[in-house]
C-alpha cells in the first residue's frame, strides 16, 4: 500500500513538474495530450490523388471534368485520367486501379456488368429510375466493390433521330410511326455503333417492342460510340443515310437539322449518369459523395443537352464547359 501511495504521489509531482515547466515557456497546456493522445487526420496532401477517368465521348468527358472541378475546388489532390477510352476499358480500368472514379450509367451496371442478376428482377419494375438505381448500386458494391453515389436526374437512353425532312413528309413523330414507315417499304438507312445494333436494350428492343425488323442493307455499324459522328452522317445524307443512333442528352441533334423520335412504349432502360469508385477509394475520401451530390442533383436531361452543344456545336473544351458550368451554378465557390 505505501509503495502505491508512493507511485501515485511522483506521478502527480512530475505532472506539477511538466505543467510548470509548460507555462513559464508560454505553451499552452493540453491535458488530453499526456492521457489520450489523438492521431490527427489525413490531410488531403497525405492521401494519393484522386484519379479522375472519362469514356472517350463528349457527355463523358464533361461529366469527368465536373467530378475534376469540383474535387479540386474542395481540396482534394486530383490527377486528369480522361479520356480514358470506351465503356470495355474505362470500366477495367476502374477495376485495376488505373483510375479511381468516372461516371457511369445505371443500366449499365446490369446490362453489362451482372446480366445474370438483370435476368432475375422484372424488366418493367427496372424501368423505374429510382429502383434502377438501387439495385444498380446494391449489386456493385456487393460483386464488385464499387460504391455508386448519388445519380443525376437527368436520363440518357437509347434513341432513333431523323432527318426532319423525312419526320415532316412521312409524319415521323414516334418509333412506331418509324415502324410502320419502314414495314412500308421506307427507304431507311440507319447510322449507328455496333453497340446500338446489337445490345439487346438499344435497337433489338425497340425492334421486339414495335415489330418491326431492319436488314444488313438497312443499317450501317460504325466503331464510335459518339452519336455526332452519326448526327452528321444522317445530315449529309452520306451513303444515303437518313436515320441514326441518338441519347437523350444529345445537344447536336438541332443543328444538324434531326428530331428525336419519341417511345411511347418505353422500351429503354433508365441510364442516369453517377459517380462511381472503389471501396478503398471511398474509404480514403468519404467527403466526395456530399462533394459531387449537389452538383450531379443539378444535371437534368435538358441541362446535359445544352452542355454537350457547347462542346459538339460551338466548338468548345469539355473542361473548359464544365467550369463555366459549375462557376455559374455557384458549385466552385
């Protein structure tokens, strides 16, 4: 017992010690720091930089550089990745490390990334945005490790354009009218990418859902996924073409002089641009979901079309589009 007393007594005697010797230097004193000490946290300058990728597509490219922007305006260390090249290779990238976060589109998750777990779930219920969503992200984060943050409103499916010459003399407003123009006999040569001719959610669905069938002769596939490059084709009538692969967002299709066919049955899957990175990522840098929520809350349908025309029309940087965008909106302050 006296050995305790003792102890405790020149414990108490070098705390008064090391207490004096801190106020006669003018420190301040911190209790904390001799009974508990806290390991500080990671500065954004201790943690590796934040990869940033991008497909190689302008809507892509413009969502990338928002994701740059505005990690950038709030202090993360951030490294250009973009483009990092098609939907394939973004996608391993991702996977392997080579980037850290891009964005994607929910459908994709489970047309092309789990089709096993899309073939499971009612087809119609997945046409909800909402459930979309959620299954997209449940999935990912539990056969991929890839957390999904918050999507955009705004939706970027599969569509059909054509020339508005052609949607005015044959009364082309809708895909079935498209299809009772070419069950007709309609001259149609439709541009698009091999993906849009053969992913069973682009034209096979519209096909199946409107009855109708367009031959080899009909259709011309081409590597790119960037549906100007068909925009064009439609507008110059090149290789006698008169329809093409269109998205939702597409900001060219005004000025090349093509109208958007509408889908009253609703044949396409929702495809909501959202941020998309691995779980040690998220794990370093949880901040990034409230970082990038507000402003991917703000990309509706018709905003993303006015962003992708500056780019595809006017002739300017996706960089330089999205930080004019996030600027005027108030999301680099």
């Amino acid at each position: 017992m006296r050995t305790r007393r003792w102890a405790a007594a020149l414990s108490v005697t070098l705390l008064a010690l090391l207490a004096t010797a801190v106020l006669m230097s003018g420190a301040e004193w911190d209790f904390r720091q001799v009974h508990t000490p806290v390991r500080p946290p990671a500065r954004a300058a201790d943690r590796a930089p934040i990869k940033v990728g991008a497909k190689d597509f302008t809507e892509s490219l413009i969502l990338g550089h928002i994701i740059l922007w505005r990690l950038e305006a709030a202090g993360l260390p951030v490294e250009d990745s973009m483009p990092t090249g098609s939907t394939p290779k973004t996608r391993a990238a991702l996977l392997d490390g080579e980037i850290d976060i891009y964005a994607e589109y929910t459908a994709n998750a489970l047309v092309l990334y789990h089709p096993d777990v899309r073939r499971q779930l009612d087809p119609e219920v997945l046409k909800e945005p909402g459930r979309m969503y959620r299954e997209a992200a449940r999935v990912e984060r539990r056969d991929a490790g890839i957390v999904w943050l918050d999507a955009a409103p705004a939706d970027n499916g599969w569509g059909i354009a054509v020339s508005r010459t052609l949607a005015e003399t044959e009364r082309l407003r809708t895909i079935a009218d498209f299809a009772r123009y070419a069950n007709a006999g309609g001259r149609v040569k439709l541009a698009g990418s091999n993906e849009f001719f053969t992913r069973d959610d682009a034209l096979p669905s519209m096909q199946e859902a409107y009855g109708f069938k367009l031959s080899s002769g009909q259709t011309v596939g081409m590597a790119s996924i960037d549906s100007v490059t068909y925009a064009e084709a439609a507008a110059g009538g090149k290789e006698r073409i008169n329809a093409a692969m269109a998205f939702a967002t597409d900001g060219a299709l005004d000025s090349f002089g093509l109208v958007m066919l509408e889908d009253p049955l609703a044949t396409q899957l929702p495809y909501q641009p959202a941020p998309v990175l691995r779980e040690n990522t998220y794990a370093q840098y949880p901040e990034v979901a409230d970082i990038l929520a507000e402003p991917f809350a703000a990309l509706t349908t018709d905003t993303l079309r006015d962003l992708s025309s500056r780019v595809t029309v006017r002739g300017q940087e996706p960089g330089l589009v999205a930080q004019q965008w996030l600027s005027a909106n108030g999301f680099l302050e």
